[in-house]
C-alpha cells in the first residue's frame, strides 16, 4: 500500500490527481472529508501523533509531503512524528519532498536537513529524498508586479531552477510506485 500525505495542499492534489484509480493507493490528509470520492483517505495531522499508527498500519510506502508553512521547531515536530510513526507502524521506504540543495541556506531549509538526517539515521526505513527545486507558480507569484506595475522582490541578477508543481508530482509518483528502483 502507497500512502500520500497532505493530499489536499497543491503538490499533494496533483500526485493524487495522477495516482487516483490505482489499486493500493490511499490518501492521507488533515481533511480526509475532502478527497475526491472513491479514492480511499485516511486521517493523517503530524500535529496530532495519534492519528499516525492508525493511518500508516499496512502501508509499505510513504509519500511524505513536507509540512511546512510554519516555525521550524513546528514542522520538525511534525516530521520527526511522521517518521517515528513510519518505522513503528512497520513501513518499508519513506520517500520525502525536500529541497534542490541539501546545503541551502534558505530560511526553511532547516527543517528539511533536519528531515533527511533523521531519515538518513533511521534503523529500519528505506528512504528517498527528492530534490525538489523553487515552485514556478511561487517565483511567478513573488516576481508578479504591484499594483503599480514595479516588481519590487529583490531577486537582482541571480539565476534561480524553477520547477512547476505538476513536473515535480510526476517525478513523485514514479519515485513512489518503484521506491526501490
Ligand atoms: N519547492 C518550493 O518552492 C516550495 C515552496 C513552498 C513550500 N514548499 C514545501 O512543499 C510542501 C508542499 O507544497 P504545497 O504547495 O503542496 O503546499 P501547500 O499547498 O501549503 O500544502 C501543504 C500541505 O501539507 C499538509 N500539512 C500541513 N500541515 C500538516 C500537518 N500538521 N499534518 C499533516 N499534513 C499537514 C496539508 O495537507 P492536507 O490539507 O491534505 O492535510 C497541506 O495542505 C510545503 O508544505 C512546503 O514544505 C516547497
């Protein structure tokens, strides 16, 4: 069983939306309620530990969509509690959305090698890192003038890999279905 976390955010929807219909394939969201019918979802909130051992019993594979529009000690806590949860819960391979360098020194990449190392040191998971470059659709947004025609986001000269969502859902769900290859 391959199971997808945070299925209702945008990176989410677009891996389900290419997963939906398989066999084994269960969605996993704060919101189950909110899953396109017929695909079967489960109650997965890393804010509320919990619910993790129901929601990952029999799954083998865990797409973990990072969680994290919040403070770093939040989506570290988070994280930490998906994955504890996966390696008592018996899971096979963690595959995690993480960030296009593990060296980054961008203001949220702290939770993501916080992530990799406690995957990386795990005694029983499997595990995947995707290196996920700059949404298009967020530099689309950030580089979109004001009101008054100037584009104010101070991006200068610099070169940047930017990656749209639905390129990178793809990527997740090939890496999800053969996690081994
Ligand atoms: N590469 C980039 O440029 C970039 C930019 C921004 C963010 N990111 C990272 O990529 C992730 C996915 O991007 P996105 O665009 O899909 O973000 P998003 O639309 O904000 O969706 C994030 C989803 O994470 C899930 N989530 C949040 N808190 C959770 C919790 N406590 N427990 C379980 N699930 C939780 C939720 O899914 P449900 O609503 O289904 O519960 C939420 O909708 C973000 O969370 C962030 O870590 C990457």
């Amino acid at each position: 069983m391959l199971l997808v976390t945070g299925v209702n955010g945008g990176l989410g929807a677009l891996v389900l939306e290419r997963l939906a219909g398989r066999e084994g394939v269960v969605a996993g969201s704060r919101t189950p309620q909110r899953v396109p019918a017929g695909v079967p979802a489960r109650l997965v909130d890393f804010d509320r530990p919990r619910t993790l051992a129901e929601a990952f019993t029999g799954v083998r594979t865990l797409l973990l969509i990072s969680a994290g529009a919040a403070e770093d000690d939040v989506v570290i806590a988070r994280h930490g509690a998906a994955i504890g949860a996966a390696e008592r819960a018996g899971v096979d391979h963690v595959v995690y959305t993480s960030l296009s360098g593990d060296g980054d020194h961008l203001p949220y990449a702290l939770a993501h090698r916080w992530t990799e190392r406690r995957l990386r040191a795990s005694a029983t998971l499997r595990w995947t890192v995707l290196r996920n470059g700059l949404y298009a659709e967020f530099l689309g947004a950030i580089t979109a003038p004001g009101p008054d025609g100037v584009i104010s986001a101070p991006l200068g000269d610099g070169r940047l890999a930017a990656v749209a969502r639905a390129d990178l859902a793809e990527a997740a769900v090939n890496v999800a279905l053969a996690p081994a290859g």
